[in-house]
C-alpha cells in the first residue's frame, strides 16, 4: 500500500491525473473504471483540460464506472449517467460504445449486473481503478458488512450514504434507497488502484481502512491485500 499526501484536492487531482496519462500513453486501449462524487470533480476537470491541450486521447479507452443509483434513468440529473456527462464524456472523445454505465432503469438488475461482469472479463480486466471512499468506508457502493467476494450487484444503501448524498436530492426521503454497484472482487481484480480522498472528514476512515485490520465493517480495507494500490490523500493519518 502505497500513500501519497498532496497538500489540496487540486494536487490529488493533478497526481491522479498523471498516473491516468501514464497508463494511457503505455496502452492507448486501457480499461479504466471511474467514480462519481465530489472528490474527482477536479480530475475529471484536469483531463478535460489535457484533451483539449492535445495530450490526451481517449478514443481507444474503455470506460467502466462503479456505479448507479437504482431507479434512476440516464436523464435525471441526479444520475451517474448525467453526472459523467456532464463533467467528462461531453468534453473529450471517449467512444459511446466504449463507455460503459450501469442502467439504474434495468427491470432485470440480475442480468444487468452479470452483463457487466461479463464486459469486464472480456476486455481482460481493468488496468486502472480511480476510487473514492465514503466517510463509512464504502468503495463503489459496497456498505459495510458487505461481503469481499461480491460481484457488481443491486444494494441496499447504508444510511449514512444516503444522508451524505442527499443534498441533490433535496430530502432524505427523495434519495434512493438503492443502487447497483461493482463488486469489492471485482474491484479487486483490477491490476492498478488508486484512491482518491481529500478533507479531514474522510482522515479517521482513511485511517482505519488503511492502518486497522482488515474487516467488514470497513470495505475499504480490503485494499490493503491489493498488490498496487496508491492512496492519494490532503491529510496525514
Ligand atoms: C461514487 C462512488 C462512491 C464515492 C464516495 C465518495 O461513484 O463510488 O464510493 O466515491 O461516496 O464520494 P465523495 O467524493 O462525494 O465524497
């Protein structure tokens, strides 16, 4: 387990940046897996940036992301779907038949799910893994007591998730209560990981998922047995 401490969300992003340049310049056809949120809102920004500046090409690249809110179609502007729009694919040239999102609609969720999966194994697996944690430990939408073998599947969100994502939403009540997400083996068998987090609200889980046991009240502690994983972070713990 490698730690980097940057000393803003700017210079997490700036670094988070660089290491996706990397991978990409060493395999133009990488298979990346992305997160929503706050956290990576600068990153994303930062490769808009180097797309425009003719660093970066995202043409070959396929795009995985972590996951959807269940319920939501792809319009909705609280969707993964819109916020990835929104805030990246509108502005660079990834192919839409390279991006690949979780549909929050799917009446059949099961097939949904072991859809992805499959995607995924047939690219050969992820290269790169970008992750932000939650302030309870999640990755994805992998709540605690989650098992560490699971595949992307439909969730029941925890609470505290739902409390710290409801401002879109306006009420507690009006934030879904479900989602589909990657599984913790599934993010797992990504060959590079890197984890993206950034104010001292996220310092003690951080702390706890990289320096406590390994357990299921923590998904994210889980990374600790990952061969290369790097945790990008503006706090010392
Ligand atoms: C989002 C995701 C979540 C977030 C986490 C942190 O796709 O998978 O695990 O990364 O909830 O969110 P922020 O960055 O908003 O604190």
């Amino acid at each position: 387990m490698k730690i980097i401490n940057a000393k803003s969300c700017q210079e997490i992003s700036d670094i988070a940046t660089s290491i996706i340049l990397k991978q990409i310049k060493k395999k133009k056809n990488s298979v990346l897996c992305l997160p929503t949120g706050k956290t990576p809102l600068l990153m994303y920004k930062k490769l808009v940036q180097l797309f425009h500046d003719g660093k970066i090409s995202f043409e070959k690249v396929l795009c995985f992301n972590l996951d959807e809110y269940y319920g939501l179609n792809k319009e909705n502007k609280n969707s993964y779907h819109y916020y990835m729009r929104k805030n990246f694919f509108n502005f660079v040239d990834a192919e839409d038949e390279n991006i690949f999102i979780l549909d929050g609609m799917a009446k059949n969720f099961k097939k949904e799910c072991d859809d992805f999966e499959k995607k995924i194994k047939k690219t050969n697996g992820i290269d790169l893994m970008i992750l932000g944690i939650g302030e309870n430990g999640h990755i994805g939408f992998n709540e605690p007591e989650g098992s560490f073998l699971s595949r992307t599947r439909l969730v029941n969100l925890d609470i505290s998730t739902r409390r710290a994502n409801s401002k879109p939403f306006k009420s507690l009540r009006n934030t879904p209560k479900r989602a589909l997400t990657i599984g913790l083996k599934t993010i797992m068998e990504a060959k590079q990981i890197i984890l993206l987090a950034s104010g001292n609200k996220k310092k003690n889980i951080v702390k706890k998922a990289f320096k406590d046991k390994i357990n299921k009240k923590i998904p994210a502690s889980i990374l600790q047995t990952h061969k290369n994983v790097t945790a990008i972070i503006d706090f010392k713990i």
